[in-house]
C-alpha cells in the first residue's frame, strides 16, 4: 500500500529536510488514491526534490526547468512536488496553466507550498560556511596532532599493564596454595613500545618483573647470581641450552614438557597481546587519516557543486542568448516572407492591369 511505505529520500540540509516532511506527508494522505504511475514517478522524483545553493528557483530546479521554460507541461506528480518547493503562484502565469489546471483538477488545487524560501540562498551559504568550519577543524586536528594523541593513550595504557603485572606476579611461596600457583604464571596484555611487534622497554620490564614458581619447572631451581636461564633449566648451563631473545628464554629443548607449555603459553599470550594493543594504537592514527580524507573530500564536492552551479548559469545564459537570436532571425524571415508577398501581390495587380489595357486596345 502506498501510504505505508516511506519516501527514500535523504535531506542534505535544513530546507531539504523541510520538503520531506511534507512530501512524506502527501504520499501517506494522498498516495494511497493515486494511480500505480503517478505513485512511482512521485517517489522517483521525491529524491530529486533538494536544492543547494545554485538550484533554489524554479528556473534553476532540475525538475521545474523544463517546464518554466515552455518546453511541455508538467505531470501531476512534477506539479505537485514543484507546488511544495515554489508554491502555486510561480506556474500560474505559464502558457500551459489552464490546459493543466482542467485536465488535473484534483492536484491543481492543492496548495501545500512554497517550501523554499525567499532567502534560501542566503540560509545555503550559512549552512555551507558551518559545515566548512567543521571541516576544516578536524582537517587540522588529524595527521601529527592524532599520532601524538595515540601515542599517550599507548603510554598511559603501558602504565596500567604493568601495575597489574606488579599485583600478578607474587612469588607462589608468598601464597601458599595451588590457586597462587595459577595465578602467578598468568600475564595480563602486554603493550610493548616497538609498534606493536613486542620489542622494547614492556618485555625487559616483564622479563625482570616475572616470578617463576619452582614447582612449575620440574628439575629446575632459582638462585641469586645465576642467570635467568640457567635457573630455570636447572642451574647450569650443562643442562639447558644458552635462551634466545624475549621469552625464548625458557624455552629449550632439554627442559621438561611443563616448562616448554608454559613458556610457549607465555609468549603466545604476550605476543597476541602486544599485537593487539600495537593495531589499537594503529587503528586510531588510521581513523585520523580517514577523517582528514573525508573532510578534503567534502571540501572538493562543495567546491564541484560550485562550478557545477557556474557552469549551468553559463549554459542558461548561453540558451537565452540562443533563443533571443533564433526569435531575432524568425522575425526577420517573417518580415521579409510579408515583404515578398506585398511584391507578389502588386506584381499581380499590375498583371492584370496590363492585361485590361491590352484587351481594350485590341
């Protein structure tokens, strides 16, 4: 059913939006009776029914246009959707008013405009200088500004993670129970200060934070003034092999099958975590930049719908100029078609008056 479903249409601005309101109105009032046609050209052209700041007249509307130069007349539904923007009175001195007005009587007769006001250029170019403002602002808010925004929301965020790795890594002595046991070799997100690949300051931080319980590492002990990784592979370096960099420190192949999950779960969950928290920080440095894009396209598409409305002043112009020498020259072939049968028709008298004065001397 026609009045139950909604015109498409999305207001541009606060005239736009304006003219929907009553369009939206019409079409639940009166949609219902109209005819399958007029229904879909009426929400066709309902999405044509705007104006910016070089379409607000109805000379200048792509819709009204052709009608208020007098190529052919409207039909009901360009009428009533031109009577909401301009009103009524802007058609009725047209040549094709009357014959319009007797053969669509029932539309003819409303009167739901104008919409557009008298000043709606004036309210156009305001909204536009706003928009432009904002714009402009989050243009120059982006770029360096927005990377030195995300880089102290990486900072603080470093900050919190390692007071919660402080509170995390109690040794399990401390605790005396199984559950401080789990809990000790549990690490919290890591964000690192290498663009979210681990490197830097957050790893060396966790690296000498970290408590390692000495029941998780079977045959291995810990003791002051010997290497990270010889106490965790049993005190020697005999036994295990000399770490790698990061938390490949503890991983090695002589060690027992609990110390290497334990480690691989530490380094997965670290990694995933600097990762993680490295496209944060990515994913707001990238969201200024598609802001910025955005506004340097709106700009560019409120500059082309300027020349646009340029160059469709120049081609009216150049039509007027057109029509006015066409109508020149058709009046002068005019003049000149009565001249030529002035001299027909004197021609003709005198034909027949030699005629006359030859048939008397005979």
């Amino acid at each position: 059913m026609a009045g139950s479903r909604n015109l498409a249409v999305k207001p541009k601005n606060s005239i736009d939006r304006l003219i929907v309101d009553k369009l939206e109105a019409i079409w639940k009032d009166k949609g219902k009776n109209w005819t399958g046609k007029m229904q879909d050209e009426y929400r066709r052209l309902a999405m044509l029914a705007t104006v910016s700041i070089h379409k607000h007249t109805p000379r200048k509307h792509r819709i009204s246009r052709p009608m208020m130069k007098g190529e052919r007349p409207p039909s009901a539904a360009e009428y009533v959707i031109m009577e909401v923007m301009f009103g009524q009175s802007a058609f009725q001195e047209q040549a094709w008013w009357e014959h319009f007005r007797r053969l669509h009587k029932d539309v003819a007769d409303f009167s739901h405009g104008p919409v557009v006001p008298a000043n709606a250029k004036q309210l156009l170019q305001k909204e536009g200088k706003r928009h432009g403002i904002k714009a402009e602002e989050a243009t120059r808010v982006s770029g360096p500004q927005m990377a030195a925004n995300a880089a102290k929301v990486n900072r603080s965020l470093l900050g919190e993670t390692q007071a919660v790795i402080d509170v995390k890594t109690v040794p399990m002595e401390a605790q005396g129970s199984k559950m401080a046991t789990a809990d000790s070799t549990r690490l919290p997100p890591l964000i690192g200060s290498g663009h979210g690949r681990g490197k830097g300051t957050a790893l060396a931080d966790v690296r000498s934070r970290r408590a390692i319980p000495t029941t998780a590492l079977s045959g291995c002990f810990m003791e002051e003034g010997i290497d990270a990784a010889d106490q965790a592979m049993g005190g020697s370096a005999d036994n295990c092999e000399r770490p790698s960099s990061g938390f490949d420190a503890f991983r090695t192949s002589q060690c027992t099958d609990e110390t290497q999950g334990e480690d691989g779960l530490w380094e997965l969950l670290s990694k995933a975590a600097v990762k993680e928290a490295g496209s944060g920080a990515g994913c707001l440095t990238r969201l200024a930049e598609c802001e910025a894009a955005l506004a340097s396209h709106e700009s560019r598409a409120e500059e082309l719908a300027v020349r646009v409305g340029w160059l469709e002043e120049k081609m009216d112009a150049s039509e007027r100029a057109l029509a006015e020498e066409v109508g020149h020259w058709h009046k002068k072939d005019q003049e000149q078609a009565a001249k030529m049968k002035r001299m027909e028709e004197r021609l003709r008298m005198v034909g027949e008056l030699l005629a006359e004065q030859l048939k008397g001397g005979c």
